[in-house]
C-alpha cells in the first residue's frame, strides 16, 4: 500500500463492506458487534488535543489492510459465482465468455 489516505475513508469503507456483507437490505448491520467494534477502536485511536496517539497509524494501517482484505473476499465471492459450478459448457459458451467466436464449417454445419 503506497498511501493510507485519510482515517475517516478507511472507516466508510470498512462500513460499507460491513454494509455489503450483513446480507439482505433489511438487516441493520449498525446493531451487529463488528459495527459497534470498529467505532469503539476508531474512537479511541483518534488524536486529541492532550496527547498525539502513536497507535492510531498502527489502527489505521491495520484497518486499511482490514478493507483490502474485505474487498478482496467480495471479489472473489463474485467471480466464484460468476464461473464455477455450472459444470460443463459447450465450446461456443466458453467461446462467447473470453469474447471469441467459433468459426462456421462448410456446407451449413455449425
């Protein structure tokens, strides 16, 4: 990761992702305990007048490296879906998935 970005983009981010994984739209996802985590953790790392809080980088690159890993599952739950488990396809389905098309054969087969 070359940039960490601000705290507050990386706690929307996490939300969302928290957000996307609680399920269908009806659930509230602010009543789960992970919610209620990441908004006790972010509240306490974050830097006051008083005192500079050398764990609040800790906490954020952590949490960066949290949302990376979130996305990534999500990415893969989705192309998991997308391509697998259809069992065998045709040569023209698998064709028409990488964007090729199947020459025709003389004398009007295929």
């Amino acid at each position: 990761m070359a940039a960490l970005g601000s705290p507050l983009r990386t706690l929307r981010g996490l939300l969302r992702e928290l957000r996307l994984a609680s399920g269908p739209p009806g659930r509230p996802y602010r009543d789960t305990a992970a919610y209620r985590h990441l908004l006790a953790a972010f509240r306490a790392h974050r830097v006051t007048t008083e005192k500079l809080c050398r764990a609040q980088q800790e906490l954020h690159f952590q949490a960066a490296t949290y949302l990376c890993l979130l996305r990534s599952v999500r990415h893969l739950a989705a192309l998991h879906h997308e391509y697998h488990g259809r069992g065998e396809r045709s040569p023209e389905e698998v064709a028409g998935l990488v964007g090729f098309r199947l020459p025709q054969q003389p004398g009007g087969k295929g």
